[in-house]
C-alpha cells in the first residue's frame, strides 16, 4: 500500500511556520493572543501565564528548576513549541548562556485581555432584526450537504455540466493539488486526489485549509490577515448571526469561501426596497410578514412575496412604538436580498435618508414641564420676577404687554418663594 504523501498539519503548525515578523504582528490582537495560549501544550501554558508579570529576561538552567528531574522531556517540548511560536524569544549573552523573555507584545496584549475581560470583535445580532436562528441540526445537515457537494465535484472534475454549488474560482483554490490537467484535458485526480478522498472528515479539511492559506499569497492576501480572521471566528458562539457589513472585503470574500465548504452558513436576505419606497421581500414566513408590518404597510402577500411600501404613516407608527430609523435602515440592510445586497447601498439612500428626516420631524419639538404665571399686582413686580427667573436660568416666555410668563418647573418652588416676599 503506498505510503500517504498528505499530512494534514493543525492549525497551529501553520501558524508557527509564519515568518517572525508575521507572528508578531499577529499578536497584536489581544483575541490571537489568547487562541494560541489556549492551543499550548499543558506546560507551556504554564510557563507562558508565569512570566506573564518577570519583565526580566529568565535564563534557561533557571527555567530548567522549574520542573522535576522527570519533567525534563515535557519541558523541552514546552520550550520548543513556545520558541516556534515566538510566544518565547531565545537569547545568548557573551557567556554563552541562554535566557527567555515573553515576546513583548504578546505578553502585554494577554496581560489587557486579562485585566479587563473578553470583549468579543463584533457582538451577535439581536433575533428581532434576522428573524428565527437555523437550530443546530439544521446547521449540520447544511453543512454536511456543502462538504459533500464539495468532494462530489472533486470526484466528477471531469464533467463539464456538473451541477454545483460551488463557484469555479472557489474550486481552483480547495482542489489545487488534488487535480491535475493537461492540455485539451479534463482535470483529473492526483495521486494525493485519490488519498484525499480516503482520508476522515477532520484530516480532509485540516489540508484544505492549509492549502487556502498557503496560496493565500497567490490571491494578494495577506497569510498573517487570514490567520488572524480564522482565529478570530473561533470566538464566535455557534449558531447566533453577526453582521457580515462589519467585515473588510478580506473577511467577506474569506467567509463566502468558507460557507462554500459548509463552515459557515450566511444569511439569506429575502428584502428588496425600492427607490420609490415599494418594498418587496420574498418569504413565506409569517414572522417576516408580521416583522415587516411595523415599519412598513403590507398591500399584500402571496405564497413566496409580501408586497409592501415605506410610508410616513407606518413609520410614525413605528417611532411611537419605540423603534428608531437606524434600527429599521439597520433591519432592511441585513436583510437585503442577495440580488441588491451586492450594492452600495442595498438600501437606496433616498429612503434612508427620508426615513431619517420623518423621524427627526417627531423630534423637532421638546417638551419641558413649565409653570406659567400672570395677575401680577404690579409691573415693578412682573419685571423683578422675569429678572429673578432669568438668573436661575428658568425663564421660558415672557409677555411684557400682557405681564404674563412661563418659567421651568425646577424653579417653581424657588419662583412662589420670592413672589410671596414680593408681597410682603
């Protein structure tokens, strides 16, 4: 039996295989900083948190100490994977002697993220703006049928009318060195194509992603950027949905990749708006119906399509009920559909903008609790109570013709107190 030539290596292997100057720029972000401390060998961690605070170098026969004398093969390993990841640099004064020190950066992002708690790169998005999450099986039947659409399309490469869900120029990337071709030639698999498909699931996708790293270069993408992306998304709880307009055109065309294999599943949008104001979206949820009723007056709704338009009086609704304009211009963007959600804007800036305007006409007026005063005995009197009014800083009106004025309601008490030693 031929001796298998694919090694899938873990993610932490191609992140040590960095060049220095790329690891380090990865661990300016606090969240890599704590994937890798996590990913250390039991010892590692240990020696990674313990000199988390010596800001002194450490020489090697101290670190030796450390351990018992049977430790010795368990501290070498922790050293060695500490060294490759740069979590440790290694120097050698004039003596010879060897000594360790935290990488900095490392170690002053781990001693922040520690200090001041995890805060997540972007935080999930609320169910009243996506509507119902998919439920976890719904997600693994998703992402079993990408991975098998995937490897069926490896197998039948030679099919020029093969149906797929993948795009072409995703498939040149997950299958470069699993096909070959020559001229005038159907692609067909290698050598290494054959043990791909014989491996398990785990180790089938450890090598593609190892691979659309590797030629990340190929793509004009930065390897550190990806990494640091792929490491990110591994603090994101599964199942809830975050916004993909948060993302850089990196990211998104790295996410479109990945839900192409199954990993991630992106959001449908199903919201076409108009720049007349008429909204079409095409669902048969009733929750999308009745979401859409909020905000907007729904004409009608056949079996696939609620038709709807955006009007002042549906949003004024809307605003009295508590729900602003960058939550509804944040609720249609999410969920444009994916024929306009490749525009910018996937909402015509014209409702944006007048969707803002109707909501600023509800705030032109501010309401603030007054008293209002008049039957003064005197204008001597009505005079000294507008100058006592405006040195409390409470004077609203005035009608000098009519002695009468309105005065803020904080000074109320502090008003009928100096009138009445007027009187007096």
């Amino acid at each position: 039996m031929p001796q298998v030539k694919i090694i899938a290596k873990n993610f932490m292997d191609m992140v040590a295989s960095l060049p220095a100057i790329k690891l380090d720029s990865l661990y300016a972000n606090a969240f890599i900083c704590e994937a890798i401390l996590r990913s250390l060998p039991p010892l590692a961690k240990k020696y990674a948190l313990q000199m988390l605070c010596i800001e002194a170098p450490v020489s090697a026969k101290s670190m030796e100490e450390w351990v018992l004398s049977d430790g010795a093969s368990k501290h070498k390993v922790a050293i060695d994977r500490l060294l490759q990841l740069r979590v440790l640099t290694e120097t050698a004064d004039r003596k010879r002697e060897i000594t360790y020190r935290l990488n900095p950066v490392f170690q002053s992002n781990l001693q922040k993220l520690l200090i001041n708690g995890e805060v997540l790169p972007r935080e999930p998005m609320p169910t009243n703006l996506i509507g119902r999450h998919p439920s976890s099986e719904e997600l693994n039947a998703f992402a079993v049928e990408q991975w098998e659409c995937f490897l069926l399309q490896l197998i039948n490469s030679s099919q020029a009318d093969r149906p797929s869900n993948i795009s072409s120029s995703t498939m040149k990337v997950f299958q470069r060195g699993l096909l070959s071709q020559r001229d005038k030639e159907a692609p067909r698999l290698t050598e290494s194509g054959f043990q791909f498909l014989l491996m398990d699931t785990n180790a089938q996708l450890w090598y593609i992603i190892r691979e659309y790293i590797s030629n990340s270069e190929e793509r004009d993408i930065d390897p550190a950027e990806l990494i640091s992306f792929l490491l990110e998304l591994s603090f994101h709880a599964t199942g809830e949905a975050y916004n993909i307009n948060s993302l850089t055109d990196v990211q998104r065309e790295t996410v479109k990749d990945l839900a192409d294999l199954g990993l991630v599943k992106l959001q449908q949008g199903f919201v076409v708006v108009e720049t007349n104001f008429r909204l079409y979206a095409y669902s048969t949820s009733k929750l999308h119906c009745e979401i859409l009723r909020l905000f907007s007056r729904v004409e009608y709704q056949l079996p696939n399509l609620i038709v709807g338009a955006i009007t002042k009086e549906s949003l004024y609704n809307a605003f009295d009920n508590g729900i602003t304009a960058d939550q509804i211009i944040s609720f249609l963007q999410q969920n444009a559909h994916p024929r306009v959600a490749e525009k910018l804007p996937s909402v015509p800036e014209n409702v944006t903008d007048q969707i803002r305007l109707w909501e600023a006409d509800l705030n032109r007026i501010e309401a603030t609790p007054a008293y209002h005063y008049d039957e003064f005995p005197s204008r001597e009197v009505f005079e000294a109570a507008c100058d006592f009014a405006r040195e409390w800083n409470g004077l609203l009106w005035e009608d000098s013709k009519k002695m009468r004025l309105v005065v803020k309601a904080e000074i109320h008490m502090n008003m009928r107190e100096h009138l009445r030693r007027a009187k007096q």
